[in-house]
C-alpha cells in the first residue's frame, strides 16, 4: 500500500533508476512515468504510439539496455488498452533484469473479457510490477491509497525504502 499509484512511481525510479541508467517510455508518456525517471537521473527512451496504441515491438527493442519499462494499461491519455498477449510479448522479449511496470490505474474502466490477466503474467515474469491506485474508479482521490504486486524482492526493494507498507 502507498500514498497513491504516484508514491509507487517515486519509489520504483528511486529504487530501479538512477545516473547511467535507462527507462523506456510511450510517447506521449503518462506523464508520472517520465518525471520520476528524469528526476532520478535516468536516461528517458521515448517510443511513438501507433494509431494510439504502444509499440510493445519497438518498446522491447528500447529496453534490450533499460532497468525499467513503464507500461500503462489503458494508456492515459489514450485510452487503449494492450491485450494480455502483448504484454506477455514484451516480459519475454526484455531481458529479466529490466524491470516492467504495468499501471493498471484505469484497469476498470476496461471491458472485464478485455483486461490483461495480470495473475497469469505476475506467476511468469518475475520482472512484472503490476501497479492499480483506489482513487480512480473507487472514488478515493482524498484518500490517496495505491498498491504494487509483484515477485518478493521486487516488493522487498521497495518496501526497503521505507515508504511502501
């Protein structure tokens, strides 16, 4: 649990990023994703949408030298969402040690047969962060309670930091 999904991007750029490192983003980028990465000294790769959706192809080829993919899903401010098999494409095409972190903050704003199957990914990819916030679609913005989900010391790091509950 943290302070919002925000607190969760502050933590894993402070945690995954610095000088000398890479993080690869959409472009445009939820905005977040660019700004902690940039703050944290890291170098931003900026991958164009096509026709609105991410280019997880291109995105992959980005990371092949990056510590962090930051993935969307629904893209704001877009609005499309990738499909479990995209996603599932690119943890397989990126090396493990990059690290990628699904925002699902609009995740209910997706039809339910349409949604990634983050179980599934999280049981695969030791290198996934799935991220959500309650202040969308749950109406808790003054409440400011996000989470993060993913393998034990990818969680751990996190939590090491002291801010992750």
């Amino acid at each position: 649990m943290s302070n919002g999904s925000d607190e969760i991007c502050y933590l894993v750029a402070t945690v995954f990023l610095g000088t000398g490192t890479t993080a690869v983003v959409s472009d445009p980028p939820y905005q977040i994703d660019a700004t902690v990465s940039l703050i944290s000294g890291a170098d931003l790769v900026r991958v164009p949408l096509v026709n609105g959706r991410h280019d997880v192809a291109a995105m992959a080829q980005a990371a092949q030298s990056a510590q962090v993919v930051w993935l969307p899903s629904p893209h704001n401010p877009t609005g499309t969402a990738s499909t479990t098999e995209e996603v599932a494409g690119l943890l397989a095409a990126v090396p493990e040690t990059c690290l990628v972190v699904l925002d699902e903050a609009y995740r209910d704003y997706v039809d339910p047969e349409q949604r990634i199957d983050t179980t599934s990914l999280l049981s695969q990819f030791p290198h996934l962060v799935v991220q959500r916030t309650m202040s969308k679609s749950w109406a808790l913005a003054g409440v400011r309670l996000g989470y993060a989900v993913g393998a034990p010391d990818v969680v751990g790091a996190l939590r090491d930091e002291g801010l992750l509950q």
